[in-house]
C-alpha cells in the first residue's frame, strides 16, 4: 500500500520539525552548558570540583561558597558602588541622551550621530589615559565620581543612539498638531513625542544598565580598595584564589544576576530595541 | 548605519543649519559631556603620542619618536599579528552560527520565545565573570573541557596553556559571547524580508537550501554586513576576556594590541608610547570601518 499524500505531506513535516528541534538543541547546547557548570561548580565542595572525571550534578549541594564569598569579601560594599556607578551613569545618560536623541533626529542632524558611531569605535582603554591624567590632577582618584563619570562613555552614546532610532520612527504629525495650538517646542517633546517614545527609553535605560554593569576595565583602572565594582571585586578574587573554584564560580554567579535577572524580565524588548538600534 | 546619511547630510548645508537651529538646546547638555569624556580625550591622546612621559617624570616634546620606535618594536608588530588572527576568528564564526541561529529562530514553533531567550543570554552576562568561568573550563588537567573532548575520543588539548591553541581558544569565548548579536540583528533582517518570492519558489519546488541561498541570502546580506562591522569593532577592542583568561600569554602569544597598550599604560607608565599605539589601533578600526562601510555600500547596490 502506497502512503497518501497526505500521510506524505504529514512525515515530512515531522521529520521538517525534528530537525529544528535538533538545530534548536545544537544551538543552546554549549550555550547552556557554561551556565550549568558555573552553577554546577558553585553548589559543589571543591573536593567534587577537583574530581576527575568531572561531578556534573551536585550529590549533596551546599552553598558554602555563596556564605564564603560574602565572608571573605565586603561583597554588599562592591554591589553598592556598582549600583552607585552604574545608576547614576544611566540615569545622567538618559536626561542627557533622550533629549539629545530627539534633537538630532528632528534636525536630522547626522553627522552628530557619527560622533556617536566614531566613539564607539574608540578603544575604551584609549579614554582612560587622558582621563586617568585629568582626575589625578584634580583628585579624584579614590571615590566612586570618576568611574561613573567614565561609564558615562559607555551609557551615553548607546541611549542617544538608540533614541534617535526611536523618534525617527515616531510620526510627525501629532507634534506638528501641539506645535500648531501653540505648544512651545519643549513642551512638543515633554507632552507629545516623550509618552510616545517610553517603550525606546525602557529599552535605552536598561541596556545602558547592563552594559555598565558588565564593564570591567574602567573599574580596573580607577577603582582602589572600598570603591571597586562588582566585575573588579571578582576579577581580583581570581588573582588571589585561582584554585578554590567553587567560590569563584559563586562570585560569578553574584555578578551577573541582576543582569540576568534584567535580561529575562525584558527580552523582548532587548531583542527589538538591539535590532532597531544595530541595522537603522 | 550612518554610513550613507553622513553624505547625505553634506549636500544641503544650509536647509540642515536652518533645521538644526531650534533643536540646539535639546542637543548641546549632550554634547558638552560627550566632549568632556570623549573628544577632551582624543585631543589629549594625539599630542601626548608625540610627548615622551613616563608618569612622575619629566615630559619632553619628541616628535614622530614614539612611532618610529613602534615601527621597529618587534612586540608591537606581533601584537598586530595577533589582533588580526584573534578578530578574524571572532567575526567569521560568530557570522556564520548567528546567521544560521537567526534562520532558525525565525521559523515558527512551540516555545520559540523561551528558547530564543535562552540563546541571548550570553551577550548579557557579565563577561568578567563568562571569562572565569571558561578560566576553570580550560584548565588542561581538571578542566571539563578536557573531559568532555575524552568523551568523544579526541587527545587533550592545553587551550589557553599552549601559544598554538591560545588565540583560537580565546576566539572561542568571544564566539560563545557575541553569536546572539549577530543573531539578533539577522533576525530583524528576516523579518523585514517580504513572503512572495518564498511562495514562488514553493510552487516551483526549491529545497530549503535553494532557498537559503537564492533568496534569503541576498535579502539579508546588507543586515550581516552590518553586523560583521559592529562586530569587527568590537573583537578589534576585545580585551576583558583576553586579559582575565590568559594575560596575553603564556609569555606574549595572545597580548593584542588592546593587551599590549594596557601593559604600556598602566604596567610600563610610558603614557607617550601608549598614546602612539592609541592613534595606531584608532587608525586601524577607522580604515576597516570605513572599508566595511564601503562593502555594505555594494551589498546594497547589487
């Protein structure tokens, strides 16, 4: 008995949809599989870490080198200078870089915008030279301001950047319209375009956030014994215990949790907001 | 990007100064900043390259001697080496896997989302830590990559212990970290592509690989060229990974040029060198921008 076309048709779409399963599986496999082990490596006592072969899943999970890593380390110090650097390079990047990103698209003014582009390209380690000079001169160096100030040089270009995609895809009319019964330009911004544009600034704000929190070296450079960043904190933690791999990993995990957490809450929106930022 | 509106903003000078005028004062709080931590720099960088400095002594105008020093240091050289097997590594890979991650996610199925928000994870974790965790994956003895490569009959490898296997291990953090980018943006290409050539080609029986290639391809082309210069940007800039994971070494086999200015600045205190090698790594970013730019100019022509 020949199969029917239509039990064709219905094989082959099984065997169409096992593959992308497989492909999906292929995909995330290695993706996933560095997060487990960093889980896996932090639930572990090093006794397990050190085992060969290897311990994957966790016989008596314990979350020592969670305790340990607070303990040892004045970690709630490092959370609160990140959140200090990090809040206030965001929110000063975006009072600065919605307005900015609305000007420059109104005005269509582009060669603003490669400013954007040209800094961008800069290495970040090239700012820290000059800057490094400049707040030694006025002395800074020891507090928290001239690492927030430098993270501004990640923030800003990325909020005004993503803001000009933003009020570029927003139609002119309706401030046309305010600007017509009388609203001054400002008022046209703050009234019409900015209540428009919160799903942009959303996403302008919060992967502002993320890249500043991940950012390592400007904390490296700038940073002295109470003022590092969470990235500094851990990267030190590896100089001075390279072997004990379960506190290692619970470090890494206490870093990129509100990150991750972010990331979760909001992948959508980080999934347009990128796509509209990188292409336009 | 703003490649092809750069030259466009050129052309009507002034109806561009008449349309900008009203909307200074959204732009000028922005701007100052910007010149205080960025243009202020550049500035500054540019003439500290023809100073000789070393931090607490004496600075002395020299000239060009910063970089005729640099064209002759045998280090500086490698590390350029270095920088161009490490870049082309980490742009090639990451095109190719994001470009089919990108194909695959667009297609519709059950938990799409959730898978896809798996996928992108790694572009926001923290790479400091991303780095650590692949410090204690690469260890030659206890490490699980070493048993993993067992488990499928394949002799250790040393990974970042060895300066043969350094550059390509590195490359391969950088590939686990940054495929979703390129990810992510051929996916806003997909989903700007229109349906009817796809029908077409149904009806007169292309496989999915004709497809791919037919259509797909040239549609998304001018989306991969942008994510290949962003990405190009950025593993030329690669440093947190490098210098956490191996340090540049074992002895100078991965020190890139990111890795080199650092040791310069920061271990060496020669601010002057450091400056030259700025202007340098700044030239080279801006002329493979620019010859990019310049291919995407013809992917979208063609």
């Amino acid at each position: 008995m020949t199969p029917t076309p239509a039990t064709r048709r219905r094989i082959r779409r099984g065997i169409d949809n096992a593959a992308l399963y497989f492909a999906v599986a292929v995909l995330l496999a290695p993706c996933l599989f560095v997060f487990f082990w960093m889980i896996s490596l932090s639930l572990k006592y090093d006794i397990d870490n050190t085992a060969w072969p290897p311990v994957f899943i966790p016989t008596e999970p314990t979350f020592d080198n969670f305790v340990h890593v607070f303990q040892e380390s004045p970690m709630f110090l490092y959370f609160w200078n990140s959140v200090q650097v990090t809040g206030s390079a965001t929110l000063v990047a975006m009072l600065l870089g919605v307005p900015a990103g609305y000007g420059i698209a109104k005005a269509r003014a582009h060669g603003l915008a490669a400013v954007l582009l040209l800094s961008r390209m800069t290495p970040g380690l090239s700012y820290l030279i000059p800057l490094f000079a400049l707040f030694q001169m006025m002395g800074m160096i020891g507090t928290v301001w001239p690492i927030a100030l430098t993270h501004m040089v990640i923030t800003l270009p990325i909020v005004t950047w993503i803001m000009i995609g933003f009020f570029e895809t927003l139609p002119q009319e309706l401030e046309e319209a305010a600007r017509i019964d009388g609203a001054t330009i400002w008022q046209a911004f703050y009234y019409v375009a900015l209540p428009l544009a919160r799903p942009g600034i959303v996403v302008g704000a919060i992967l502002s956030f993320i890249y500043s929190w991940n950012n390592f070296i400007f904390g490296a450079v700038f940073a002295g014994r109470t003022t590092r960043t969470m990235p500094v904190a851990v990267y030190n933690m590896l100089t001075f215990e390279s072997f004990a791999w379960g506190p290692l990993a619970a470090a890494a995990i206490v870093v990129m949790l509100p990150v991750m957490a972010l990331t979760i809450v909001i992948q959508r929106e980080i999934v347009q907001g990128l796509a509209a930022g990188g292409v336009k | 990007m703003a490649g092809a509106d750069i030259t466009a903003g050129v052309k009507g000078q002034g109806s561009a100064d008449r349309r900008l005028r009203p909307y200074l004062g959204f732009i000028w709080p922005a701007l100052v900043v910007c010149s205080a931590v960025i243009i202020f720099p550049w500035l500054f960088t540019v003439w500290m390259s023809f100073n000789d400095w070393h931090i607490g002594s004496a600075r002395a105008w020299v000239g060009i001697e910063n970089y005729s020093k640099l064209a002759t240091d045998r280090r500086f050289l490698e590390s350029i080496g270095h920088t161009i097997y490490f870049t082309v590594l980490a742009v090639f890979l990451p095109l190719v896997l994001g470009t089919f991650a990108a194909t695959v996610f667009h297609k519709k199925f059950r938990g799409r989302g959730f898978f896809r928000t798996l996928f992108i994870m790694p572009m926001m974790a923290t790479p400091v830590a991303v780095s650590l965790v692949w410090t204690m994956m690469f260890h030659p003895q206890l490490g699980v990559l070493n048993y993993l490569l067992s488990l499928v009959g394949l002799p250790p490898s040393l990974w970042v212990f060895a300066p043969a296997t350094v550059i390509p291990s590195l490359a391969l953090v950088e590939v686990w970290l940054w495929t979703p980018f390129v990810m992510i943006i051929v996916l806003g290409g997909l989903a700007s592509l229109p349906t009817e050539p796809y029908e077409a080609a149904l009806i007169d029986g292309a496989s999915q690989w004709q497809m791919f290639w037919k259509i797909t391809y040239p549609l998304v082309l001018p989306f991969i060229v942008v994510a290949a210069i962003i990405r190009t940007i950025d593993a030329l800039k690669a440093f947190e990974t490098i210098w956490v994971i191996s340090n540049g070494g074992p002895g100078t086999a991965s020190e890139t040029l990111n890795v080199y200015l650092y040791a310069q600045a920061f271990a060496y205190n020669q601010v002057g060198t450091a400056s030259a090698v700025v202007v340098v790594f700044f030239a080279i970013i801006v002329v493979l921008s620019l010859v990019l730019l310049w291919a995407r100019q013809k992917a979208q022509w063609s």
